[in-house]
C-alpha cells in the first residue's frame, strides 16, 4: 500500500505538469487548427528563462512570472511574422513550420546557454519534504499536483464565463461567421497562440526545481504532450486533463512494474486509442 500510493502521487505530479504543457498544445489546436511542433522548445524556454532571471533577482517566483511572459511575447511574434502567413495552406506547411521553429529555438538555447545541464532549486517554502508512512516526500511535488487542477479551472472559467472566453470559442467554431459579427479574429489568434506559449513556458519554469535543465529537456515532454492531446481528443480541454493523468499514472507504475518496457507503455495507449476511439477519450465528431 505504501509503494502504491507514493507512485500514485508520483504519477500524479508528472500528470499534472503534462497537463500544463498539453493544455496549451490542445488549446492551440483547438483554436487555429496548428499542431505546434515547437511548444516543447517553448517550454524549455521557460525553464531556462526562469533559471536566468533567478541570477538576477533571487526569487523562483520571479522567475515563474517573468519567463512565460517574455515567452508569451516571443510567441506573439511568431504567430504574428510567420504561423499568419500559412493558415490558408494545406497543414503540412504548417507542420513544417513549426518544426523549423523547433530547430532555431534549439540552437538558439544552445548558443546563449551551452549544452550543460542544470539544477534549479525550489522556493525555501517548497524545498522540505512531509512524512509519508516511511518515505519522506518532496513538498514541491504536492505543489505540482494542486498547481495543475487550480490552472485548469481557471482556463475553463476563462474560455467559459469571460467574454473574451467566448469571442475565442466563437472564431474557433466558425471563423468567417466570427469575423462577419466583427470579432477581430487575427487578434485573437494571436492572443490564444501567445497563451499556448505562457502555458509551455509555465509548465518549464514549474518543471526547472523537478528535473535537471538541458538542451534535451523539451524533447520528451513534447512527445508525450502530443501523445496526451490525441489520447484525450484533439481539441479537447478536458481530454487533455483525462490523458495528461493517465499518462503520469501508466508512466509511475510502468516504472514499478514494466521496467525497461516502461518507455513502450505511452505507445501501447496511443495505439489502443486510435484503434477503439480514433478521434480520442473526449474528442468530439467531425
């Protein structure tokens, strides 16, 4: 029981900062209809930048603010000098785009930071650890497990209650009917694209005290984002909650019990779906 539960929380924690990062993949898609194959690089960007603004100002949470905001702008750029220009073409330019994104962000990190790796440390607030029968548990990995419900019901009360919320889900829905009412939907583009970005970047800035921060570390996160927002359903906000949890769970139990075979398991599911449910858990028809 007491292996059960610490993997339970391991799993959890994992889940939940995949939900961070899958949220603004799914979003993104939802919205603009891009799979953004850069949103990893964006998230280690995050990450970085966090690390970077601590030399200066010595506070985590400053980091936190102020990385995903300047990530945010760089992703107000993009959208705005490059993802425009492509939106009525086929999505393999997109696709393309993206990916070549990825490539200059890499390399970019990798000039202004070298190719070593890291370690950021959590706020004195969260760096203890609590009892847990005879295990002693990192505190900031409960963090991470609350962090991730408290932002999603805050994006569902913003897509749901706000206006600006609404004006999003309109252009999502029918973009030309969206523009006819006179919703200026470049600009909300640009907005939910730069929202995209903020959610990545905060998902690394939260993930530098959780694991080591590297050249390398947006290559798996991003693997496994796609793989929640398909397993979820393309689009779908609360799939990407769904997934993003069975993914931490099969990935802290696929270690206790599937040892080497561990790093098949996200493959195995992805696989499961597209056969039963091809359009995901909680994608919607059409």
């Amino acid at each position: 029981m007491e292996v059960m539960v610490v993997n339970v929380l391991n799993g959890l924690s994992w889940g939940m900062l995949l939900f961070l990062i899958s949220a603004g993949l799914t979003t993104v898609f939802g919205v603009l209809g891009v799979l953004n194959f850069a949103h990893g690089s964006l998230f280690m960007l995050g990450a970085y930048g966090t690390m970077t603004v601590m030399r200066f100002i010595p506070s985590f949470w400053a980091g936190v603010l102020i990385a995903p905001l300047m990530t945010a702008l760089l992703g107000m750029g993009i959208e705005t000098t490059l993802l425009r220009r492509v939106y009525s073409r086929d999505r393999s330019f997109q696709l393309l785009l993206t990916f070549a994104v990825l490539l200059v962000l890499d390399d970019a990190v990798r000039v202004l930071w070298g190719a070593a790796y890291h370690v950021v440390d959590p706020p004195d607030l969260l760096a203890g650890s609590v009892r847990l029968f005879s295990h002693s548990y990192p505190v900031y990995r409960l963090f991470l497990i609350l962090v991730g419900p408290v932002l999603g019901m805050g994006l569902w009360a913003f897509f749901t209650w706000t206006r600006w919320g609404k004006m999003i889900r309109a252009a999502a829905q029918d973009r030309h009917m969206a523009e006819g009412v006179g919703i200026r939907v470049p600009l909300l583009f640009t907005l939910v694209f730069s929202l995209g970005a903020w959610l990545a970047a905060l998902g690394g800035a939260l993930a530098a005290p959780h694991q080591s921060v590297g050249p390398a570390m947006g290559e798996r996160i991003v693997i496994e984002s796609f793989i929640v927002v398909v397993v979820g359903g393309l689009g779908s906000f609360p799939g990407a909650f769904v997934g993003a949890l069975l993914l931490g769970l099969l990935d802290a139990f696929g270690t206790l019990f599937a040892g080497r075979l561990q790093m098949a398991l996200s493959y195995v599911l992805l696989a499961l779906v597209l056969l039963v449910r091809p359009r995901g858990l909680l994608g919607r028809e059409g």
